[in-house]
C-alpha cells in the first residue's frame, strides 16, 4: 500500500500546462484509469471478516505527512524525535533531495511496524494514505496557479477484494468515513508548500542544505520546532504576540500550521510572520559583540602563546 501513487495526469486544455506530483504509471500499476472527483462513487468495502484483512499492510510503502506524525506521536506518547527516530525511514522526495519519511517496516520484513495479527494497533490514529485505501489521492497545479487540485483514483491490487463487496458510496462520503477531512485540511498546506518548490524549477535553483534542514525541522520534529520558537533568537526576530506564542506552544495542529507559515516566509518570502522593526539593528550589534569577543580571545591567545614561549626559552637557558 502506499500513498505515492504513479498516476497518468489528465490532459491540460489549450494552453494550460500541468504541475506533476507524481510520475507516470508503470505498464502494471494496480491504478483504474479514471479520474474521480468528490460526488463520483466507486464500489469497495474493507472489514475484518473479509478473506484478505490485513494483506495490505504485509507489504506497505506508506509516505507519511507531517499531520500523520502528529497523530501517531501524541497516540504513542513519546516526542516526535523519538518517533522520527524508531518508527520512520527517511527517502528523497525529489532529485534536490527533498526531505521525505516513510512508515517503518519490521526489520528484514515489508509489513508495517504496527501491524498487529487482530488489525492495526493505530488504527484511531492510522496515516492518511491508510485512510485512504483504496483510494488514490493525486494533487497537481496548473503553471502559474496559485492553489492546487485534488482528484481521486481507485486502486485494484490483486490481493484485495474489497473490490467485491457490495456497498457503493461517493469518494466524499468515503473520505468522511475514514476520518480524512481533518487530515486533508492541515496537511494540504504542507502539500502547497511541497508543490510549489517541485514546481519553482531553475527560477528558485538547487535549495541550499540550511533550507532543507528547515523543511524537515518544521514539517516534521513538531517538538524541536517547539523549542526553535522558544529561543532568545526566534523572539529578537519576530513580533509574536505573547497570547498568541502560548497558544501555539500549548497547540500542536496550531503549531503545525504556524510551522507551514514559517516555511512559506523562510523558503518564498510570504511574509505573514511580522518581524521586528529593530531586527537587523540587533543582529548587526549581536554580530558586533561576537566579533570583538573573537578579537579578545585571540589576543589573550596571543598572549598565552608569548608566555609559554618565555618560559620555554628562560628553562633552556637555565639548563644551559
């Protein structure tokens, strides 16, 4: 099962190029070749008493968002540096080396790390691409748009028959069903965010280790995120009302969207984050004072140095 999805896109109008997220299919992807939108329906339903439960989650591939992280650490009761650290994989999103995390496997094993033999041990709190099965999500823009849009794919694996049983219901109604309308909601800012620097090509160029280290920070240590805008830096930068600070430090969906707001100032320079004023003034000063510590650091080496220079000489000639 997995969320990266390899999908044809459908054909742009007169005009009108599309922004890929995905690649196109292999000649044996399990993906039906139709498009779906909201109020389209598609017959599937999966349960424990049906002969293939669990299959889906022997062999996974799973892409995990930042909202799914969340999710699973709070469920697990640890921080999100121990979750990154024991439950996920990390992958390239892109040729720039793009951030990305996958889901864990047991070791020497495909299937999932939480896979239990009475169903799945998260499943209140399970992914968004487990939500969404078997349902394929593809997001694209089109150039120079601002936003970008959701269609739906059906996905027919061999193993599953859930394709057999006998309900039929909107991908609307499917993806209340699942729990997917909150997961939809926060994570396609992050996914806006993704698209646009896919999108940027050689206006932006190669991204420089400092972003991508943002990008992962943000998007998914929610708890070291936590702590960055805690710091006596952070405050000196930007003009946070304090209600609000403590909001966000008390909030974790709230911090999460305030991360993506970082990341669009830091990365593209949308400015919704108010910086202050004297900013710059108490860098150049900050940077002042580091630099005159240097010079006196140095000059007491300096100095150090002549001293024990002395004394070697003085014991060399007291020995003479």
């Amino acid at each position: 099962m997995s969320i990266d999805i390899r999908l044809p896109p459908p054909e742009p109008g007169p005009g009108e190029a599309l922004i890929k997220e995905y690649s196109d299919p292999s000649p044996m992807t399990p993906v039906q070749p139709v498009q779906l939108g909201p109020d389209d329906t598609f017959q599937f339903r999966c349960h424990k008493g049906i002969a293939c439960f669990n299959k889906c989650c022997q062999n996974i591939d799973i892409m995990l968002a930042p909202y799914d992280i969340l999710r699973l650490k709070n469920r697990l009761g640890i921080s999100s540096r121990d979750f990154l650290d024991n439950f996920t994989r990390d992958f390239a999103m892109d040729g720039h080396g793009m951030p990305g995390l996958k889901l864990a496997t047991r070791d020497e094993s495909p299937a999932c790390v939480f896979l239990r033999p009475e169903g799945c041990g998260v499943y209140e709190d399970r992914p968004s691409a487990c939500r969404y099965y078997a349902l394929g999500l593809l997001s694209m823009r089109k150039k120079d748009s601002p936003t970008d849009e959701d269609s739906y794919f059906v996905v027919k694996e061999d193993h599953c028959l859930g394709h057999q049983e006998a309900k039929t219901q909107t991908v609307g109604e499917y993806r209340k069903e699942q729990g997917l309308e909150d997961y939809d909601a926060i994570n396609r800012e992050w996914r806006q965010i993704v698209l646009k620097k896919r999108s940027s090509g050689p206006t932006v160029g190669k991204p420089s280790e400092r972003s991508m280290e943002l990008f992962f920070h943000a998007s998914y240590d929610l708890d070291g995120f936590r702590d960055f805008i805690s710091t006596p830096g952070f405050t000196e930068l930007f003009e946070l009302d304090p209600a609000e600070k403590q909001a966000l430090l008390a909030n974790d969906e709230s911090l999460l969207r305030f991360a993506f707001r970082f990341l669009k100032q830091a990365l593209y320079g949308e400015m919704s984050i108010p910086v202050r004023a004297d900013a710059a003034e108490m860098r150049r000063e900050r940077y002042r004072r580091r630099v005159e510590q240097m010079e006196r650091d140095a000059v007491e080496r300096k100095s150090m140095d002549q001293d024990a220079q002395y004394e070697s000489l003085k014991h060399e000639s007291q020995d003479d």
